[in-house]
C-alpha cells in the first residue's frame, strides 16, 4: 500500500480528503502540529524534516499552501500537492511556489490564471466537492432535526477582528471618506470589484507611510494585494453580511450561527456556534432559506459553503459568482442575487413559494451528488499528479 503524508490543519474540507484518499487505496499518515509561522518555524520544521527522513512517502499533501513544507520536499525530492480552498493565499506569493515538486490545484480560475501567466508549471484549476453521502448519514441518524429550523438562516463570520479597524483611527479624513465610500459600494455589488481600481498609485503611497507591512525575503506579495484583501477584503465582508441581514431581519425571521460578536445585529436572532461535521448540515437541510455571502477575495470561485449546503440537501440564495454557471443552472440548482435588494426581493418570493423552493433544493443535491463528490474530483486530481510524478 502506498503511503502519504498530510499535514492538518484547520481545513473543513481536510477530513473528507483523508477519506477520500484511503479509499483510493492509500495509506494515509497525518500530522498536526500549530505553525506559529507560515515563513519559518524551527520546532515544526524539526519535527516534519524528521517524519520525512523517516518514511518512504509517496507524496505530501496539504490544504493550502505552506511554503516551509514545499522546502522541505524540494531538498528531499518528494512530490507535495496542494489543493486550494482560499483566496487569494498570500502564502503562494512566495518564491517557493516555483519549486520543482509542487503541484498546485486551485478552486479558483482567476488565481489559476494569474500564477500560470507568472510561468508556474504544475497549477490546476480544480472546483471544491461535497460528500453529500457522509451529509445525509449526519441527517438520518439525528434525533434533534426540530432544533435547527428556520426562516432564512446564514452560517458564516462577521470579520469584526479586522485589520482596517485598528488602521482607521490612523487615515486622515478624507482618506477615511474615500475608503468607506468604496467599501460601501463593494459591499451591495456581486460579480465584480471596483477595489483594485480604486487604489491607485497614490492612494497606495499614501497607505504605505500608514500600514506596518511585514514581509518575509523570500515572499513577493505586496502592499497592494494585502491591503485590498486581508484588509478591506475583510471589512467589507463585514460590512456586506451585517447590512444584508439587519434590512432582511426587518421583513422576516433571519438565525445567525456564528463565533461572531453579533450584538448590533438588530432583529437577527442570535443561535450560537455550530460544529462542521455534526451540527452545520441540520442548518442546512432545516431552514427554509440558506444564505451565502462570498467573501470579496474569491474572484470568481465557489466557495465550500456553496457545496456544503447543496450537499445537505438545503436550499441556497447565495451572491453570484463568475464560475457558478459551469457547474450550476440558477433556478434549478440553487439561486442567485445581484444586490442586497435583490437578495431580500427573492428571500420574500421564495417564502412563499414551498413547492419551488423545495423542487431547487433537491434538484441542486442531485446535481452535487452526480457531479461534484470527492470520488470525481479526487480522481482528476491523481490522474494529473500520476502523469507528473
């Protein structure tokens, strides 16, 4: 049996991987260990040069990528796949993603694009999945189903531990006013940004006297794509999902689970946290109405959530985005929104319309469970990396 290393981490998607891979007929080694850097860190480096001095392993794997590990493959020879469920990762701008044994598979086609114009050999674009059978297991054998209906339900963060917070108190006013009025326009517009051509070269000169950048020598990420991402990214994430959900709350009953502060969230009711694997799926399939708010940085992919809720059978009104129509009919599959009038204009139609509504949710889970489960991907996914390796 040919074995494989994995590093994990906080990944939702890592665990169906894992399986994944065991089926194929792998014998799979995992380690875990908290990275205190993602640039250099002796005790991890220590303890994983060990594991790969110790084994004969087929390849490593990660979800992510991880700049000291693609290192620590290179000087040894050993393949190491990764395969994206973020972005943009600033890990990636990294002078270590050339290295020979990377093989890089991204959700995410404009990240797919950027990198292979950079003359990365090894990228794939390869769309997330969903293990809709391990879902509807969770769904049969739970007694407790009554407890997570709802009207309009959104699972997700609220990015209140922002960066432009604390950078705020620092701008004078007029670039204070310039960057809420962007913000502000980002936040109602799905299926483009106007972000990156409203920080123009001066507005950048004027960010850099402001913003402490810590760089790595090795990385070549900038000022312009940590700003726009890590730091308005975030914020008008906030910004999106706290305004969608008060005007919505104002009209109908809207749950919130989340880890998030959520006490200016007029009207929304406050539902705690809910676990991925064992509570997250009963969200989905008992409320009437799943929302989806794709943070700004994915340009154009789909994110895990979009496949965790039609892999649970539930139906979902989520923003567009520009690779949703090659995987999936709106109006069949699922729905999608335009503005934040639009997302309550449809949250009110398809209230009122159960047998449609419910008609979507099935067709979109019968779409994922023929289409986009890990037995499909993962098999794309190898019959690349067997080609290569």
């Amino acid at each position: 049996m040919k074995k494989i290393l994995m590093y994990r981490w906080k990944a939702y998607n890592y665990l169906d991987i894992v399986e994944n891979f065991k089926k194929m007929g792998y014998e799979v080694e995992e380690y875990s260990q908290r990275l205190f850097s993602y640039d250099h860190d002796e005790e991890f480096e220590k303890n994983f040069s060990e594991l790969l001095d110790k084994e004969a392993y087929e390849f490593v794997f990660t979800v992510n990528y991880f700049a000291m590990i693609s290192n620590m493959c290179q000087e040894r020879g050993i393949p190491y796949i990764i395969w994206t469920c973020d972005n943009p990762l600033i890990s990636m701008y990294h002078k270590s993603i050339f290295n020979d044994v990377n093989i890089v598979f991204t959700f995410d086609r404009t990240n797919y694009y950027e990198f292979k114009e950079m003359g990365l050999k090894h990228i794939y674009y390869l769309p997330l999945a969903v293990d809709a059978d391990r879902i509807a297991y969770v769904l049969k054998n739970a007694k407790d189903l009554y407890m997570y209906e709802n009207e309009v339900a959104f699972v997700g963060g609220l990015y209140e531990r922002n960066s432009y917070d604390r950078l705020e108190k620092k701008l004078p006013d007029y670039l204070r006013g310039y960057f809420d009025a962007v913000m502000l326009i980002q936040s109602d517009l799905y299926g483009s940004s106007i972000v990156e051509e409203a920080l123009t070269p001066d507005i950048m000169q004027e960010v850099e006297s402001l913003f402490e950048l810590e760089k790595h020598k090795d990385s070549f990420s900038n000022l312009e794509l940590i700003f726009s991402t890590t730091t308005l990214g975030f914020k008008i994430a906030q910004i999106e999902r706290k305004n969608a959900l008060i005007e919505l709350a104002k009209k109908v009953d809207v749950s919130i689970y989340s880890n998030s502060d959520t006490e200016d969230l007029l009207g929304v009711t406050y539902k705690g946290g809910v676990e991925y694997w064992t509570e997250m799926p009963k969200v989905f399939y008992g409320s009437k109405i799943n929302l989806n708010f794709t943070i700004p940085n994915i340009k154009s992919g789909i994110p895990l959530r979009v496949w965790d809720v039609l892999g649970s059978g539930g139906f979902l009104l989520t923003n567009f985005q520009a690779e949703l129509p090659m995987y999936f009919k709106d109006g069949e599959d699922l729905i999608t929104f335009y503005s934040r009038e639009d997302c309550i204009e449809k949250t009110l139609f398809y209230l009122k319309h159960d047998e449609e509504r419910k008609r979507i949710a099935t067709h979109g889970l019968e779409t994922v469970k023929k289409n986009h489960n890990y037995d499909i991907r993962m098999k794309e996914m190898m019959d690349i990396v067997r080609d290569i390796i």
